[in-house]
C-alpha cells in the first residue's frame, strides 16, 4: 500500500515541524446523520480488462530517461484532462515502493530491515541520491499517443503522489508529498502555466497541525474559482495515534494555503479523498475503513465519519455530469482484491455494490492505486499501476495502465470499455506522439517497437515474450 512505509515511519515517531501563523479552532465532528445504505447489484468479475487495458509506462515500454536510483518502479499516478483537450498523467518513478534517498547520509536501520524484509534486497546495493523523483507526460489525442516521460519536480527527497487539476483560467496546480526515510514527509504544492509543460521547481510546503504529512490528491476545484486539498497526519508520537484528516484552502491559485478543518475517528482515517456534491456540500472518504463524513460550511466541520462495510484503500470520490458520485478504490476485501468502484445515487446515503462488501470489479488483476478523469463522451478515463512494487521484480518491472468505463444508468454497475492504443480498441500499438518523442518504428509480427523511445506497445504478455526473444531484451514477466 502507498502509505505502508509511510505509515510505519509515523509509527515510528516521524517529526514535521508545525509553527502555524494562526492558531486552529479545535474541531468538534458535527454529529452524524443515519448511517449509509448498500444495495447490492450481484455482477460477475471484469474478464476484458487485459484487452481493454493499455501500458503507458512498463517494461520496454516508454520508459523515463535513466537516473541513479531509477530500477523501474513507476506508480503513485495522477490525471488531468485540461480545457484544450491534452490529457496530462502524472506519477513517481524510482528504485522501489518508496524511494528515499540513500546517501550521502545512510537510510536508519528500520528502513533498511524492512526494504529488505519485502524486497529481498539489501539496501546498500541501491545507489539513490536523491530517492525518486515525480514525472509527467502528455497526450494530445484523447489518450492515443504520449510523449515521453519528463521530469516533473525532483527534490532532493523522494517525491510522492503527484496529481494535478486545471483551474479555470488555465493554471495547472498538483499536490504530491516528499518521504526521506527518516523524520519528515511533507505535502507541497507545484504549478504549471503552459497546460503541464513546465512546472514550478521551489515547491510549496504546507504548515500543517500534524506530525508528518501526505496526500494522494488531486485538489479540488470550487465554484468560487477556490482551491481544497485533503491531507492527512497524526497530531502525536505515540504508536495508538490514529491518523486524521485535514482540509487546506487557497484563494489565490495554489500560491498559499491555510488549513481550515480537520476531523477524526477511533480508527486511522489516511488517505483521504473529497468531493463536491450537488446540493453544495463536501464529502470526504477514507482508507481504510472506508469512513465517510460530510460538510456543510466549505470544510470547516465535518459530521463523525461513518463506516462503509467496505475496507479499501486509496478510495477517491469524482462527483460525475448526473450527480452521480463514484468511488473507485483498492479492495482488502479476501478473494475481491483489485481495483473496484462504488456508486452512490443520493451523496453517499446510498452506495450500490456488486456485495455486501465488496465493489463492482474494474481491475480484479491489479494493486489498486488509481486516479481518473470524465471524458467529454461520459466515459471514466483511470490510470493505475499494476503491481504495489514491495517485490523486487514487481519493482523493476512495473508497469501504469490506462482504462476506461462508464457507469451503467441507476447505479447498476461498470462496464469496461478499451483505452485508446488498447488490443480491444481497434488500432494496435501507436507510438509516441508525433514532435513528442516519437520515431521511427520496426513490426515483428504484429508487435511495434518505437526505437530511440525505449518503448515496445504490445497486444498481450505473449508478444512481450517474444520481443523479449528478437530484440535480446531482459523483461520479466510474472
């Protein structure tokens, strides 16, 4: 899981400095209303998502440019559609699950029992100054072609979650938070003027009322042209600390922050995700309980957050055109793992589910890790990785994936529909966009392979064995 480490480090007594220019109001949690409803709506297990599916970024596949401390692991991914139409997919590349530098002064022991403990690998085989870092990269087609990956922002730290949104005059803002292995991680704040082709190089680091901090993003736009980002920190040492969750705003396109409420459970509340629902209200959910709370004053106070039946984690909430509101997370939930969705009808009174306690399947092959966007056609566009990477070899060969969905009419359910560039999509194997990376590219039997980009588009794993095979490429394939 994303906040694994993370949250083992706070576990550990992780120290953020916090010296906030105003004092914060204590929070009271608003009383809750009736607890949520299930209806569940029985749905077989997704069957098409590897045709339907496409890699953006894998093994041999549009690779970013080589770094020390890069071996493969791409993940933690964000997506932004922008007013002219460019896609823009955001993601941290770097040696593993978590990335922290490993010199000049070396990661403490604790990291370094349990890197070896997941990965099989000693640390001190890793050379990674600056641990990883966040990239970007562009479609200007709805998705079909990309350029290569480009670096995003690349602190001395390992750069986390970068995930972007497009305000309406254009500025692209992202959140992401950096992680050293030791005593900080910290949720800072970057932008772009020119639609995500340069960004800001000086991050924008939150003063927050929490020991450590982090966010998977994206902030959410308001109608008042504002600005809110969901992070979430313990506001103690102490190993029974529970996480909470807080809400920052900004009024002046991303450039400064203010934290305006925080809330908290007898139970960690990591991972949080908010929306705007159609009434004018917020909701907020959260890993791993999937607890649910609501607001009624912008995100100043919240109601006591209320147990949703599922257990998830990196669940985020997309109010959609018709007022419905999608969750799509990562399920814990025994023999219903993968990447799964949730819909509520009513703001979250009423969520249908393919179980009791489980979502209609998206991915059931995956980790869980995702961000998307809704297309212009309705259709859901996501982006996720593919393994959690705490295996060495999941690491090296990681790999993001494209998928798109729409939501059936009364909440009854997904259905799967191809990513452009995917097998199911008609047209095999683009290569990277034309003044964007691409060049010229050679077909062994049905398979492209784009030279000079580092990337291989494939059908299906069969072709990537024999590619493997003709070009003396070493993948792995689990």
């Amino acid at each position: 899981m994303r906040s694994l480490v993370f949250a083992s480090v706070l576990a550990l007594g992780v120290l953020l400095s916090f010296s906030p220019t105003r004092k914060l109001a204590a929070q009271v949690p608003v009383p809750s209303s009736a607890p949520p409803v299930v209806q569940v709506v029985p749905s077989p297990e997704q069957t098409q998502y590897g045709q339907f599916r496409r890699t953006l970024v894998g093994p041999g596949i549009n690779q970013p440019k080589p770094y020390p401390g890069y071996k493969g692991f791409v993940g933690w991914s964000g997506v932004a559609r922008m007013r002219s139409g460019a896609l823009l997919v955001t993601f941290s590349s770097g040696y593993w699950h978590a990335s922290p530098p490993t010199g000049p002064t070396p990661l403490p022991a604790d990291f370094a029992e349990l890197f070896k403990k997941l990965s099989g690998v000693d640390l001190s085989s890793i050379n990674a100054p600056r641990g990883g870092r966040a990239e970007f990269m562009r479609s200007l087609d709805g998705g079909l072609t990309w350029s290569r990956p480009q670096v995003m922002i690349d602190t001395p730290l390992d750069d986390r979650s970068p995930s972007p949104v497009q305000l309406p005059d254009g500025t692209l803002v992202a959140s992401f938070f950096d992680y050293d292995g030791r005593s900080n991680s910290r949720t800072g704040i970057i932008r772009s003027f020119d639609e995500g082709k340069t960004w800001e190089q000086t991050p924008r680091f939150l003063t927050t009322p929490f020991v450590g901090t982090a966010t998977d993003g994206p902030p959410l736009v308001m109608p008042d042209k504002s600005l809110l980002l969901a992070v979430y920190g313990s506001r103690g040492k102490a190993k029974n600390e529970f996480s909470q969750f807080g809400v920052f705003e900004s009024r002046d396109r991303g450039d400064t922050w203010r934290c305006i409420g925080t809330n908290k459970a007898a139970y960690d509340l990591d991972e949080p995700s908010i929306a705007r629902l159609r009434d004018g209200r917020l909701i907020m959910i959260a890993r791993p309980e999937g607890a649910v709370s609501w607001s009624s004053d912008g995100g100043h106070t919240w109601t006591e957050p209320v147990r949703l039946p599922f257990r998830m984690y990196d669940p985020w909430l997309l109010s959609l055109k018709n007022g419905t509101l999608l969750c799509v997370h990562g399920s814990y939930q025994k023999d219903k793992h993968g990447l799964r969705a949730i819909l509520s009808p009513d703001g979250g009174k009423t969520w249908f589910a393919a179980g009791p306690d489980y979502g209609f399947s998206v991915d059931p092959s995956v980790y869980g890790y995702s961000r998307g966007v809704q297309m212009p056609d309705g259709s859901i566009y996501i982006v996720y990785l593919h393994k959690g990477g705490h295996k060495w070899d999941d690491a090296r060969n990681e790999s993001l994936f494209a998928l798109r969905f729409r939501v059936l009419k009364g909440c009854r359910g997904i259905e799967l529909l191809p990513a452009p560039g995917s097998p199911g999509a008609g047209r095999k194997n683009p290569g990277a966009a034309s003044g964007e990376g691409g060049k010229a590219r050679k077909q062994f039997g049905g398979v492209i392979m784009t030279r000079g980009v580092n990337q291989i588009s494939l059908p299906d794993a069969r072709a990537l064995k024999d590619v493997a095979l003709l070009s003396g490429t070493d993948l792995h394939l689990k």
